[in-house]
C-alpha cells in the first residue's frame, strides 16, 4: 500500500512540475490584437 501512494505521489508531482513548465513555455499567452471603435460625442 505505501508503494502505490508513493507512485501516486510522485505521478501528481511529475504532473505539476509538467504543468508548471507548459505555463511558463509561453504556449498558454492569449493572442494579442489592436481593436479600434468610433466613439461619437455629443459635444454642443
């Protein structure tokens, strides 16, 4: 029994070690784009 908790210990280790690099690769930055409105004032 405590070899199995001990595999999974380490597996949620290797996950979030896994997880950890893929966030800091860059892979997960949203895609940036210049977004241009009119705006119309009511100036009298």
């Amino acid at each position: 029994m405590g070899r199995l908790i001990r595999l999974i210990l380490i597996l949620i280790l290797l996950g979030v070690i896994a997880l950890v690099g893929y966030a800091y690769s860059g892979y997960l930055q949203p895609e940036q784009r210049s977004v241009t409105q009119p705006v119309d004032l009511d100036v009298d």
